[in-house]
C-alpha cells in the first residue's frame, strides 16, 4: 500500500504543474514544426489558453517513434509481452514465490521492459494502454490492430512455453469481478500516463520513468487482485482453448478483455481532467477540467 501512494503521489504531484511549466517551453520549436509562428509574450501570460491552442493543432504532429518501421516495433511488443508472461506465470511460479516477490517481479519486469523497448515501440506492453493512447490521439489507430496481436500473439506463445511443465493445461485464471478489472487499470493507465508525461515535460528524469512504472505495478499487483492486463490474462484462455478444451474455456474471458480496455479509457480521462489537457476523445473531458480549474481560482 506504501508503495502505491509513493508511486502515484510521486506522478499526481506533477498533475496540476507540468502542461503550465512545459508549454511555453516547448512552443516555438512545436508550432515551427506546423508552421505557426511562436507565441507573443502577452500569450504566454495565459499558459492554459495558449495550452489549449497547442492541443487543438495536435493533429498535424507526427506520432513519436513513427520513423520506425512497423514490423520491428511488434516484433518488439511481441517479444516484451511475451518476457512478461514467462516472468509472470514462469519464473514466479516456478519458484513458488508468495504474493509479496511474484509483485515485484512483475513490476521490476514491467520496469525493465519499458528501458529495453521504450525507445523502439514504446513498450505499451498492454493492450489495454494501446486501446488508451489511440483514443487520446497519441498512436495510430491504423496501427491498433497489429500491435494488439503481437501482444496477443507473444504472450500466447510464452504462456504456452511455460504452462506444460509449470501448471496444468486446463488450469484458468482466478475469476475476477469485471469492476475490479475496470477499477485496477483506471490506476494503472492514471499513474502510468502521468508519470509519462511528467518525463517527457522534464518535470522528471527520464532514467526514472522505467523505475517509478515499475513500483506502480509492483504495488498495484499487491492491492488489487486484477490482471490489468488483457493480452497477459487471455493467454491461459488462448492455450488452453487451442489444447481441446473447446469454447467453454472463453466464457468469463470477456472480465479480462472488457474490464482493463474499459479502465484503461477510464484512466486516461481522469488524468486529461486533471491535467486540464487532453486529444482525441479526450479533449472535451480536458475542456471541462480547465473550465472547473477556472471555476476554483487555479
């Protein structure tokens, strides 16, 4: 639980700070790149107003890492989601390690991960986080479809690797209520994007981005009993579908796929709320947070 409050009170304290302190700074080279002309002085005295104008021309802004060919970036998704699972259901399991030590491996794997493969795919890892970034505008929704199967696809392949000789092939994941699915990811995709953002704002190091993500899943993997994760949790569906088991395997698989797409989304329009900012499906969410920080003196 301490690990958890550290790690989202670390990321919301950067919430109501870093779209005011990053704009103005990062203005002139953005609006050049659209071919707008810089800011006046007199706007940068209305930092959320001139935030406001950055956004509606975000459209027209390349996605980052787009320079890189799109086969290399899944195989790279596919590979780390894949890592993930064997961490998970392999190396936990294997060494029968309690709740307490499987958490930290997921969360020093997670961490890990988003060093390794940050700068080549993005290290979404999740689904439920691709689902998150194309509705917000930050990622291709062309790209949705490709990057959702390698995921699928590398962490099916993996728990297929490690389920013969670790668990039962017919053994399935723990039902989890579909709320508590949905209310889990809500933290996760909050604290993941907040404290992404705060990074790329210089409002933090960018060496401790991979740190701080991985005690936010560390500690979530401790308080909520939740997968937060579709393509980690279908793939004991996946497996033991394909090894005979029929249709019946899928019935409550639907928890696993719905809940963390549906907290994900959830998640990413609380912190558009807070920050005031937001793109795509997001961006009416963010106009009724800078209008209610208005309405408070902010």
């Amino acid at each position: 639980m301490m690990l958890s409050v550290i790690s989202l009170g670390v990321a919301c304290a950067y919430v109501p700070q870093w779209h005011l302190a990053a704009a103005p700074l990062r203005a002139k080279p953005f609006l050049s790149s659209l071919g707008a002309s810089p800011p006046a002085a007199n706007e940068l005295a209305h930092p959320e107003q001139y935030a406001s104008e950055l956004m509606a021309h975000a459209d027209a802004a390349s996605f980052p890492l787009g320079d890189i060919p799109l086969t290399r970036r899944c195989v790279a998704e596919l590979i780390g989601t894949a890592c993930l699972v064997i961490s998970i259901f392999g190396i936990a399991k294997a060494l029968k390690l309690r709740t307490f030590f499987t958490a930290v491996v997921a969360g020093s794997t997670v961490g890990t991960l988003v060093r390794i493969f940050g700068s080549i795919s993005g290290a979404h890892l999740n689904p439920a986080i691709t689902l998150a970034l194309a509705a917000g505008n930050k990622f291709p929704r062309t790209q949705v479809p490709v990057y959702l199967l390698s995921q699928t696809v590398g962490a099916t392949l993996a728990y297929a690797l490690v389920s013969s000789f670790i668990v039962p092939s017919h053994q399935l994941p723990l039902l989890v209520p579909f709320g508590e699915e949905v209310r889990a990811t809500v933290m996760l995709a909050f604290g993941c994007f907040a404290i992404g953002d705060a990074a790329d704002a210089g409002m933090i190091p960018q060496p401790v981005k991979p740190v701080l993500i991985g005690i936010l899943i560390t500690s979530l993997s401790l308080i909520v009993r939740a997968g937060m994760n579709p393509a980690l949790t279908a793939a004991p569906f996946m497996v033991t579908l394909l090894r005979g088991w029929g249709p019946i395997t899928l019935a409550d698989a639907w928890h696993y796929a719905v809940g963390p797409a549906f907290g994900g989304l959830l998640g990413t329009a609380a912190l558009a709320f807070a920050r005031g900012e937001g793109r795509g499906v997001f961006s009416q969410v963010a106009r009724v947070g800078r209008m209610n920080r208005r309405a408070l003196g902010r």
